[in-house]
C-alpha cells in the first residue's frame, strides 16, 4: 500500500531536540516523511539525525540547486497530505500568520493546500503575549490545527505552558487526521476497562482490566472517521485523539452511559470487564476493625449487577451491530459460542486469559472472533492495535451487509 505523505517543518526551538522522535514515530506507523528545516532549527537538530529517521535528504536552502533538483520546493509542497509545524516557534507562527515567504520553510507553508498541524513550543511568556495570541488565534481561523502546547517546566527555566506536546501525542493526531475514513459519519459506543463496586469509601471489588483493548477499539474507530464515545471504568490511559470519553466507575454507571448513547449508536462493542456482582450495601463510612469484635471480618453480601449487554442486544437492534467480549480461562470457544447465544449479540471476541502471553496487562492479544451460528476465526498474538483494525475490518463488513437506518430512536416494534 502506498504510503501516506507528511512533510515535517522544524523550526529553531530547543523542542527540536525531540523532532527525531516523531519523525521515526511517523515512520513506524506507516508514513512517508520528509523534513524542512529553518537555518535556527538546524543549530538545535542535527540534519543527519532527521536524514537518517526520515529516510530522506532533509530541505534547509530554498537557492540550493541540489537540492531543489531532488523535489523542488512547490513540488515538495504539493507532495504532502499533511504538514506538520514542530517545534513552532513564537517567531514561525509570526511570519505563518502574516503569511511571509522569506525562506524555505514558510515558503513551504505558505505553499501548499496541504492541512496544517502545528506544534507549538515556547517561553510560557511568549505564548501569551497578546502577539501571539494574536497569530494563534489569526492561523486558527485559516484552518490550523494546533496540538499543545502542554504545561510543565521549561527549558529556559519557567514553568508553564510552553512544552511541545510529546512526539507519541503527535503521531496519535496525524494518524488520526489522515486515517481512512471507512467509518465517517457512524457513531460507536466502546466499553473499556474494569468496573469498580465500592464496599464502603476505601475499599471497593473491581474485575481485572487495564482497559488498553478497549482504548484500542476506540483509537482506531476515530481513526476511520468514526464519531466515538469511550465508555471507560477507572483507568489512567490517556484519552486517544478525537474521542469523547465518559468516566464511570460501577456497573450501574457503565449501564447508564450505555442505554443513553444506545438510542444514537450505530455500533457498540462491549469491551468492559464489567463487575458481575456489586456489595448489596455500600457503607457510608469506612468499616473500622475496632467496631467489630476481635479478630473478626465482615462478610460482604453481593447482588448481581445488570447484564449490560444482555440487556442491549435484547433491545429492537433497527440495523445495529453489537459486539461482546468473552474472557475465558477454559473451554474459551464453546464457553464464547455459548456466552454468544446467551447474551443474543452479533459477534464475540473471545480471549485466552490462561495464556502467558497476551491478556491483561499486555500490549498484545490472542483473540478469536465467534460469529452466530459457528463459525470461528482464531487469530495470531497480535499488538492490541491490530487486533483493534482486524475487529473493525470484519464490523466494517458487516455493516456493508446490513441496511444504513440505524442512528435514530428505536422504533418500538421492529425487530433484529
Ligand atoms: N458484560 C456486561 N455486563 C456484565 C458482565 C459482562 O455487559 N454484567 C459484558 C462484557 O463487557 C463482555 C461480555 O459481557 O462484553 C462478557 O463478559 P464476561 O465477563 O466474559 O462474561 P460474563 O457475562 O461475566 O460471564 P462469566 O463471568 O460467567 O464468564
């Protein structure tokens, strides 16, 4: 497949140090880099480190023949589908916005259609100089993008707004900016993470999950162009680009979140360790040992928690997709084949959670899909990203075999 094309500019800020970063970042997820350099980003960065990540000769000098006879500096402009400014500096994002030309840079900028992601790192006092709030909010109303700055110590010693946001964070919105948008205009409910049932205000039941699947599903939802709301139990993962996060804690909270998106979802995948049983009372204050007799425990009487899919499929689907998760110890695909008819959902994506590898706490998976009726497709341990686009490959396909009427109120009535 032919990769796609990010031109990345540089400008002369100490942040340039990290640029290296994002170039192999870009490069690692599948793009096609080039770099252009300002003469001061060249005194922060080392061209060849920016050669050798990119795979390409790096641009400085618009009047340089050599290198304007590889690609020349308006054929460079056109080849990229998506620019991005990192480091900005106060003095780039001055000359973006009034749109000067007076080197290879913002002649680059001020050439191309390409969309604009900007970086921005600074003294904190240079980013709020009312300059530069100026010229933010001038590119702003062009069409930039702006990605950070993110607050926390300077190089120049200050502490504030001012850091370019981390490389990791920029590549998550490029990818985003230029995925396919297989899934645009579908709206997608994803479950992720473990719930937390709480016994009393220190100590609560929570099932396993570190809820990185389910961000996954998420991330690359968005990425296809997907309207995404992440229904997430407690997890400090960061929020991936473009998603609209709901935070719960309990089961009961999660069920909520759920039916309220159900009525505008086209798609909802279940991928929430969600707590079956909750404690029947949760105790207002703390339970003290000294309040019980010597030596003594408290028994904790549980009640079970809704089904929350269960209870989704059940409702009238009107052209939905709706996808559960089965982690199981034994017996994974019979146990997933039943948990499937039981439940009444489209699809189970069944774990292995006895495996050494994969699982829980991983980065990656082994997971098979369990389809209605049989059939079964076991996939390699694969990153959890992957699994991630393999799982929407296969809804994607689904979805082309069903009619486009899903998205509004459920009409009472109609049938799966
Ligand atoms: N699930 C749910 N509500 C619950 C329990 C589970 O919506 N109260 C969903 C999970 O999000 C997952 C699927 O049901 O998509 C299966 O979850 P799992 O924990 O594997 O199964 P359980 O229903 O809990 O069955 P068991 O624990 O008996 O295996």
């Amino acid at each position: 497949m032919e990769r796609r094309r990010i031109l990345c500019a540089v400008s002369g800020g100490i942040a340039a140090y990290k640029t290296p970063e994002l170039v192999r970042g870009l490069v690692r997820s599948g793009f096609d880099v080039r770099c252009a350099i300002t003469a001061s980003a060249a005194r922060f960065v080392a061209p060849l480190a920016l050669e050798t990540v990119s795979g390409h000769r790096v641009r400085a000098d618009l009047f340089d023949r050599a290198e304007e006879g590889e690609i020349d500096h308006i054929a460079l402009a056109d080849w990229a589908e998506l620019v991005v400014v990192a480091p900005a500096t106060a003095n780039l994002l001055a000359r973006m916005a009034i749109g000067m030309a007076d080197d290879l840079v913002t002649t680059l900028l001020l050439a191309t259609r390409a969309p604009l992601l900007v970086a921005p790192a600074m003294n904190v006092n240079m980013w709020r100089h009312p300059a530069t709030r100026g010229n933010v909010e001038v590119l702003g109303r062009r069409g930039v993008r702006f990605i950070g700055p993110e607050s926390g110590a300077l190089a120049c010693g200050w502490e504030g707004e001012g850091r370019m946001a981390e490389p990791a964070r920029i590549v998550a919105e490029v990818t985003l900016a230029l995925g396919p948008r297989t899934l645009a205009g579908e709206r997608v409910v994803v479950t992720a993470g473990g719930t937390r049932e709480p016994v009393d205000p220190v100590r609560s039941l929570t099932n396993r999950s570190s809820g990185k699947m389910g961000f996954a599903i998420a991330a690359e939802a968005a990425r296809r162009g997907a309207e995404v709301v992440l229904v997430a139990g407690p997890s400090a993962l960061p929020t991936p680009p473009g998603i609209r996060r709901i935070d719960v804690q309990t089961a009961l909270e999660m069920r909520d979140a759920v039916l309220g998106e159900w009525p505008s979802a086209r798609i909802v995948v279940m991928a929430a360790a969600v707590a079956d049983f909750r404690p029947a009372d949760r105790a207002l204050q703390k339970i003290k040992k000294e309040d019980l007799p010597e030596g003594a425990a408290p028994s904790i009487a549980l009640v079970r928690n809704p089904d929350i899919l269960a209870e989704i499929s059940a409702l009238p689907r009107d052209g939905r997709v709706v996808v559960g998760f089965a982690a199981e110890s034994h017996d994974v695909l019979d146990s997933a084949r039943r948990k499937l008819e039981r439940k009444g959902c489209d699809l189970i994506v069944a774990n292995d959670i006895s495996r050494e590898q994969g699982g829980f706490d991983s980065d990656r998976n082994a997971v098979a899909f369990v389809w209605p009726g049989g059939p079964v497709e076991e996939l390699a341990l694969l990153p959890k990203t992957e699994v991630a686009a393999q799982l929407w490959d296969r809804i994607e396909k689904r979805l082309g075999a069903l009619p486009r009427d899903a998205g509004a109120e459920p009409s009472a009535g109609a049938s799966r």
